[in-house]
C-alpha cells in the first residue's frame, strides 16, 4: 500500500463572518508560534498565573478560580455540569436554542433530574419566570446560556445571582459566544460558573475554554474532590462528597492542578496558554468598554444593513446579541446558494442554521477581529451582490450606506480613529 504524500497545508484566505469561528487575530497567531516549556517550568507556571489574572479582568470577576480547561468550549461546559450535577440532583435548565438543549444532553448523560423552562426559539427567561420554576421544581443547579448563536439571542443575567442564592441554587451560565463582546459581569450579576470559549468575541482558535468559579461553587466542587492513586501523598484531601464522574472533567482535580500546590492532573495545553494569554492581553489593552463599544457598533451596522437591503432581521432588538445577526432568508431565494456563493465568489464564510429555523434564517457575526467596519461593509457589498444573482432585487448600494451611517452613529467618538 503506497501511503500518499499531502501537500502542506495551505487555507484559502476567507473572512469568516459567520456564528464562529471567526479569524484569528495575528497576534494570538504568533504567541501560539513560541516554544515548548515543561509543565512544571517556573516560565510556564508564571505564564498561567498570568493568564488567570488576565481572565478576572475579562470575566468582571475576583473569583482566584480563574483559569482555562483544555478542550474547546464544549470542554468548559462538560465540566462545570458534570462537577456541579450529581445523579439524582435536580437541575432547572432554560431551553431557547439549540445549546439550551445541549445542557440538557450533557445533564442527562450525568443522571440528573433535569427539569426545563422550555421557550421558543429566539425568546428570553424573565426573572419573575425562572423565579416561578425555582418554587415548582426546587433545584439545587440553574444552568442557561448567555448568548445563543442558533438563536442570535442573548438571555439577560441581571438579577439571576441574587435570585439564585435566595433560593440556594448554584448558576452556571455557557457564555461562549458573547464573552469578550458583550459584558460577562460575573462579580455584578453574582454567577457562580461561567465559561466561555476563545473562538468567538476573543478572537482566538477553538481549544481552550476558560473558566472562573465562585469561592461557594468551589466549596461544593471541592466538597467532591477525590486525588487520583497514582499521585497521592499521606497530605491527601479527598471530600466527603460524591466523586466526581469525569476524570478529564474533574474540576476539584483540575482547580488543584492550577493552585498553589501543582498537583499533577493532566499536561497543560501549552500552545492554547499562549494563545489564551494573547487574547486576553489584545483585549484588556483596548479597554472592555472599547471593546463592548466596538461590538455593538459593528452588530448595529450589520443589522442595519442588512434592514437597508431589505431583508427582515431575526429577534427583538432588545435582546440581540451584539456580535450575530440573524436574518430571514427571502421568500423564493435559494438558502444554500447564497452562502455557497458569498464563500466561492467572495471568500466570505456566513453561517445557515439549525433545528426549527435550519433553512429560515442565516446568521451572519462580526465579532473579534472581525468585528471592524471594513468587514461588515465588505460582508454586506458581498451579500447584495449575491442575493442579485440569485434574483432577489436589493436597493444596489443601500446595505453599505445605512452600514456606515449606524457604524458612525454607534462608535464614540474617541474611538473611530482606531475602527480599523
């Protein structure tokens, strides 16, 4: 058998302006390029201490369990769930989007009592109704999504901490598409899981997803902490809990591993360190309020573009996401010509959808490095063009117009000489 010799690899140069992943900034890019270090290097120990204090800044938070999980955004997920759920345990989740229902997926694997406040795709929990389910349900956990990429939608989470600890229940939220877009205030919203992905709004690869954890989560997680055969010592401290079910997922053993002793649990992902690191430096450099300004600016013009052209905007203003847009695809117009289209005429990656609105509505996202208005006017000069070919007729022009005038009538000031 003659194995094949493959080329290098060798990406085409597309703009990827779709849910996620979006390109990656260029510095990220060459942190990732630095060498190895041994996990127990004092260079690499500093690197992670570092990149925790980096990730308080972008969570909003002082929470010291501040770090990163190896393994994309679902990582992140999978291990705060299955460190905070025991089988049995009742858990509220709020089902609006297709990574509602994910959380249910992982809490059924675990084994626990899931029980749903179940809304339609596209819409929010208010405090008074997941309020409601506390009294019915009485859970113990309260897991939901910030920003739903399926959906474009994002779930208010003001209020949410102080109405979980009025009825002791523990929060976790999946803020993997909104965190280093639109504020993810731990500290102020009182959450006590959060995690994220770097893919999105951080403008970095997939494969790492930070995390941070309340000093009262860490009280239960460590409540369950069990220290592996292989590196136990006479000083072991296991807890009086039930063992979490995940090795690779083990929080307790994972919040160890990042603390002052170093326990050994698994060889830290380097490469994604430095690209963690990264992110979280180009972000606190431009300033979280730049930052969430710019973002908004850049889904302000989309939205408005796209209206210019048109086409009808998925959702309620009030609760879109800053960084994706949903948009209805119009009646007769091919739904997968036009993305297929925009990426072989275009190089411009924008995103279908999924389950009751796969084949309804596009997602188009300008977020991270590629929430800048160049991008969006180039996106929208694309997609005009395309839905011409496909027959639809737009106001030639109008999309890139109304774009530029919601991007200047958004952005400070201050910042529009940095725009680009």
């Amino acid at each position: 058998m003659t194995v094949p010799v493959f080329g290098q690899i060798d990406p085409p140069q597309r703009l990827l302006m779709g849910p996620g992943p979006v390109n990656v900034h260029p510095r990220v890019l060459r942190a990732m390029s630095a060498d190895m270090l041994g996990q127990f290097d004092p260079e690499m120990t500093t690197y992670m201490n570092e990149t925790m204090e980096l990730y308080r800044e972008v969570f909003m938070t002082r929470n010291r369990w501040t770090f990163l999980i190896d393994g994309t955004a679902r990582a992140g997920i999978e291990a705060a769930l299955v460190s905070l759920l025991e089988p049995g345990m009742t858990v509220l989740i709020v089902r609006a989007g297709r990574f509602g229902l994910l959380l249910s997926e992982i809490a059924e694997r675990i084994g626990a009592d899931i029980r749903t406040l179940d809304l339609e795709w596209g819409e929010v929990a208010s405090l008074d109704a997941i309020e409601a389910a506390f009294r019915e349900h009485k859970p113990r956990v309260f897991a939901c999504i910030h920003g739903d990429t399926s959906t474009t939608t994002a779930q208010p989470l003001e209020g949410l901490g102080d109405l979980c600890r009025k009825y002791d229940v523990l929060s976790y939220v999946d803020a993997t598409a909104t965190l280093g877009g639109m504020p993810v205030d731990v500290d102020g919203c009182g959450l006590d899981i959060v995690t994220a992905g770097l893919q999105k709004c951080m403008g970095g690869p997939p494969g790492s997803s930070p995390i941070t954890i309340s000093d009262r989560a860490a009280e239960y997680i460590f409540s369950r902490r069990h220290v592996e055969k292989g590196i136990r010592g006479t000083d072991a401290d296991d807890g009086y809990g039930a063992r979490i079910s995940s090795n690779y997922f083990d929080l307790a053993m994972v919040m160890d591993y990042w603390s002052e002793k170093r326990l050994n649990h698994h060889t830290e992902a380097t490469t994604m360190l430095y690209g963690a690191r990264e992110c979280g430096r180009v972000m606190l450099e431009e300033g979280l309020k730049n930052r969430f300004d710019r973002h908004r600016a850049a889904g302000a013009a989309m939205t408005a573009g796209l209206r210019a052209l048109g086409l009808n905007v998925f959702g309620h203003d009030e609760y879109r996401m800053t960084n994706v847009t949903g948009v209805w695809i119009p009646e007769g117009v091919n739904g997968e010509a036009v993305p297929r289209r925009m990426r072989e005429d275009f190089e411009i990656e924008i995103g279908t959808a999924f389950g009751p609105l796969a084949g309804k509505i596009w997602r188009i996202g300008a977020m991270g490095y590629n929430a800048m208005k160049h991008k969006v006017l180039l996106t929208l000069g694309a997609l005009e063009s395309v839905l011409a070919a496909e027959g639809y007729a737009t106001p030639r022009g109008a999309g890139v117009d109304a774009a530029l005038i919601a991007w200047n009538r958004t952005l400070p000031d201050a910042l529009k000489a940095h725009d680009a």
